[in-house]
C-alpha cells in the first residue's frame, strides 16, 4: 500500500476536474503523404493546441521499456507508462534477455513442458510441443527470433515431434508480408527434420480472424482458433505456403490479419491437433490477446463455446497474462512488477476518478494504467465505465463510440463528482489498422467533433484537458522507402498501406482555461538531455490535481514557477 501524496500548497486549483484524453494511435507523422492525423480537419485539437502549451513525448522503444528505439510502442506498454510513471522493462526485452541469459530454460514452467512432450504415450514415442502464437517480428505481442529460440532447444532437448500454429500479422508489419516470415521459418524446421526431427506447421489464419480476440469483443474468432489449432477442423492445404497462396489468390488485397484459417494436412488428416500428452505455449507476451485462448485451455467450467473436447496438456504463457487472477497457471517468463501506479495513489489520496473507453480500449485504460492490474484499488473512490464496442469491421464504423464515451464523460464532468477523469478513444489506433486511410480519415475528424464538446464542457467547468496519446499510427499510414522517404506503391499505383504503429512522437497539450500562472507557458520537452517520453503524464497529472509528485517518478512536463 502507497501513502497519500503531499499537496503542493503553491497551486491554487480549479473549480472542474483534470480530464486526461488518449487519442489511441495519433502522433506527429514525419511524411506528408501518409498522415492521417495532419491531413484530417482536426479544428478543436489545432485550436487547443494553438492556445496551449504544448510538446511532443515521445512514445517508443527505450522511453516505454522496450528493447531499443527501432521497436514501435504499443497500447499496453503506452499505458502501462503513463499509468505508473516511470519505465519498465517490457515483454519483449524481458523475454530477449530470459533467452539470451538461458533462464527461461531452466526455469520449472519450461522443464515440465519439455518432460510432458518426451514422455511416451499411448501409440508413439511421445507427445509433441506445440507453439501458438503471433507469427512476425513486430515486437508488439511477440517476436518470430522467441519462436525459433524455443524450436531450437526442444531439439536441443530431444524433443521429437514440434508442431507450429501461425498466427498472422499484417498489422504490426506489412499488410502482406506473411510469406516473408513462413518460408524462412520453414527452411529453419526443415534444417532439424535433417537431424531426424518432426517440426511442422499444423495451422494457422489471419490474427483478426482466429485466436486473438480480446476483452471478449468476439468469442467466435477464439472458436475458431480452437477448432483450427486443436481439433484440426479448417480448411486443409499441404503447407501454411499453399494455404496463403490459395487465399490470395482468391482474394489479392486480402491482408494477412484477415486471412482465413487453414489446416496442414496429409491425406486428408490433420498433421498437428493438441492431444492428450502434448505440450502447449502461447508464445505472445502481451497479455490481452492471450486472456480468452487461455481461459479455454485452462477452465475447468468454460461455457464462451462449445470446445467438444479439451485434451488434458501441460499449457504456459510466455508471461502472465494477469497478476491478480494469476493467468496462466503457468507461464516461462517473469511480468514486469509494476508498482506505485498514479492510480494508487489518487485512490489512496481519496481523488475520485472515472477511467471510461469503450471495449477495444477499456482494459488499457484499467488494467494496463493500472499496471496491469485487474481490480480497483479502493472501490469507495474508483468509477470505470466500459462502453461496449460495435462488432463490425472498424473502416465501416470508423467513428467508433467517440460520441458515446464523450456522452458520460462530460455528464461525469457536470456532476462535480470527479477529480480525474481518464478515458480513451481508440480511432487512430483501431481504425489505424485497418490501412484504409478514408476510414482514418474520417475516424479522426469525428474524434476531432468529440474533442469540441469536451473543450466546451471544460472551460464551462474549470477544469483541465491533457490531450496526448500512447504511440502513434494513423500519422503513418503508407509504407516509405527507409531512405528517400518516398511513398512505395503497389502495382496499380495506389500507395501501399501500412498497418502498423509509427515511431512518431505523439502530443501532450494542457488545455487549461483558468490558469493561474503558476507555471511556464513553454513545458518541458526533455531532461538530463534525453526526450521526455509518456511516462512524464502521470507527474504532469499529479501536479495539476494540485500534488507533488511521488518519489522516483518521472519529471512532469511542466516548469513549476517559485
């Protein structure tokens, strides 16, 4: 438990609350062609910013824990940042580093899994390891270099039989880059089946289509993971290479997210169903996309779908995936324990708090702020509100529920209730990902008409708007040659989208209407020489709610005077 922070007695407060907005996925772009975001009508956020003080955090690689500065931010590690303050070693390094040091190996979750898959069963030598997981190097919810890592010590091992369920990406890489990651890694397994192995890829489809939903947004798209990767109920091709080459072919600008599910097969049997006796990882070590695959693996009383059969497994995460529900039961390498979160300390300050989004965002604004953390630290002082998002491909509703969220929160604002209040619109990121730059397009303006309300809301009020964002995206919607800049295109002409997060630095602009001057117009933009990153929110937050920030914190972007 923290203790309630120290009030700075130079602040002379404000009549309404401090309303902090994420616009999920909106950063500066560094290309004028391809920027969503500067190409949009977005008339309150430029008026706001024109009248405000304002910079850009930077919201990438080292300043959100992640390995270096080439790997792009994320919603979970944006959030975890601006939540608690500070900068964390991510999921991704820390499972480089479990590798690199051979922990990972030695830990107990990974010894059982290893003795379950040698360990002979009814009718063959053994059971088999299977891996399941987001197939690319995108660094967001996994890394393909983790996979061929864990292949290499099963045989190192003499684990006999590996089988291999894709999920592919299109969305954390290019829109279309499948094949570039399956042919290598098929010469990889065919290099061990040499040494008397029997790795395989079992199945696979688009990560938009099986497996990876979250916030059960839509258990049917876990279903048909399940059915796909443990029942071998699909489509059959003889290869994952085939099953990508038949789909395109049948649907060329299909992107790799979307693509349908598909069964490895021989002789009409599916070469890598889950038995009993196998061996499972879910090798992604972000957390939300594993929850609901997870649950169906490891629930006892499971009633999402019908999974027909459940075969009795050794399964692990790569992580946990929740600390306090402790998902998985077992996992190969250790979270992050992320501490003294901003949330914390209001509830234990008594600051009563709204966090609200809608359910593509809502777990970000609650779990990952909260350190990833299910729960509410004080139930006396902590309000969320989830809502519920629309089941439709987001291009076509590319407006999202901005109206909605917008709707409560502002009568939270005219309630007087709420000191903070901390909510999330997810078009630049949601829609983001769809590559289709007109939905983006239209996406940002409509959170733009949002944005309007909530300045009139809060200059009616008194209070304090902290616009900013946890990485970008929408800023960054065509693939560029890396070193003229120039927008690569497809064979039509058209520019060919990128679906992926930029490494653009996003706004932090504070709309303060009734400032009393006790601090700089100008905010800070760096310290100790080095960019301020999005973990300086929480402080900035903290001071202007009228406290001084808790030890250890990152500096807050503001120049207090006196």
């Amino acid at each position: 438990m923290v203790e309630a922070l120290r009030k700075n007695p130079s602040w002379k407060g404000r009549r309404g609350p401090v309303v902090l907005v994420i616009m999920d996925g909106v950063g500066y772009g560094k290309h004028a062609e391809g920027d969503a975001v500067a190409d949009s009508k977005m008339w309150a956020l430029r008026a706001m910013e024109a009248a405000s003080p304002h910079t850009r955090l930077k919201a990438h690689g080292t300043a959100v824990g992640l390995p270096s500065d080439e790997d792009m931010g994320n919603s979970e590690v944006g959030h975890n940042a601006i939540g608690c303050g500070r900068v964390y070693a991510q999921g991704a390094k820390l499972v480089s580093g479990a590798i690199a040091s051979g922990a990972m190996f030695e830990g107990a979750a990974w010894r059982k899994l290893v003795e379950n898959a040698k360990r002979p069963r009814a009718g063959a030598a053994g059971g088999a390891m299977h891996f399941i997981g987001l197939f690319s190097d995108g660094n967001v919810h996994s890394h393909i270099d983790h996979l061929k890592a864990m292949v290499s010590r099963c045989a190192a091992e003499g684990v006999r039989r590996v089988r291999v369920h894709v999920l592919l990406d299109g969305r954390d890489v290019g829109e279309q880059s499948a094949l570039d990651y399956v042919e290598p890694f098929e010469a990889f397994l065919a290099s061990h089946n040499a040494k008397g192995f029997d790795y395989r890829i079992a199945s696979g489809g688009g990560r938009q289509y099986i497996t990876m939903d979250r916030y059960g947004a839509d258990w049917e798209q876990v279903r048909r993971g399940w059915d796909c990767h443990v029942l071998g109920k699909g489509r059959q091709f003889p290869s994952a290479k085939a099953a990508i080459e038949a789909y395109r072919a049948e649907k060329p600008n299909v992107i790799d997210q979307d693509l349908r599910e598909f069964v490895v097969a021989e002789g009409g049997a599916p070469v890598g169903t889950i038995e009993d006796g196998d061996s499972v990882v879910y090798f992604n070590f972000r957390g939300d996309r594993a929850l609901e695959i997870t649950a169906a693996f490891e629930e006892e009383s499971f009633d999402k779908f019908d999974r027909q059969r459940r075969p009795k497994i050794e399964y692990a995460g790569m992580m946990e995936y929740d600390g306090d529900a402790h998902v998985p039961r077992q996992y190969i390498v250790e979270p992050p324990s992320i501490e003294r979160t901003m949330g914390e300390y209001l509830a234990a300050s008594e600051v009563r708090l709204l966090a609200i989004s809608e359910t593509q965002k809502y777990g970000h604004v609650t779990y990952f702020f909260n350190g990833n953390r299910q729960g509410k630290f004080d139930e006396r002082f902590e309000d969320y509100v989830e809502v519920p998002s629309d089941r439709v491909p987001f291009e076509q509703r590319p407006w999202m529920k901005c109206a909605e969220i917008t709707d409560k929160v502002l009568e939270a604002i005219e309630s007087g209730k709420y000191s903070f209040i901390r909510l999330n619109f997810p078009n630049g990121d949601m829609v983001g990902h769809t590559g289709v730059y007109q939905a983006v397009v239209a996406g940002m303006e409509g959170m733009d008409l949002q944005l309007g309300r909530l300045r009139a809301a809060i200059e009616k009020a008194g209070g304090i708007l902290v616009l900013t964002a946890d990485h970008g995206n929408s800023d960054d919607m065509y693939e560029h040659d890396k070193k003229s800049g120039a927008v690569l295109r497809k064979a039509d002409g058209s520019p060919r989208a990128k679906t992926s997060h930029s490494l653009n630095p996003v706004p932090c602009i504070v709309f303060d209407p009734e400032s009393k001057g006790e601090y700089e117009r100008e905010l800070r933009s760096e310290s100790g020489g080095k960019a301020l990153g999005i973990s300086s929110l929480a402080a900035t937050c903290l001071e202007l709610l009228g406290f001084l920030p808790p030890e250890g914190y990152d500096p807050s972007v503001l120049v207090m005077k006196g």
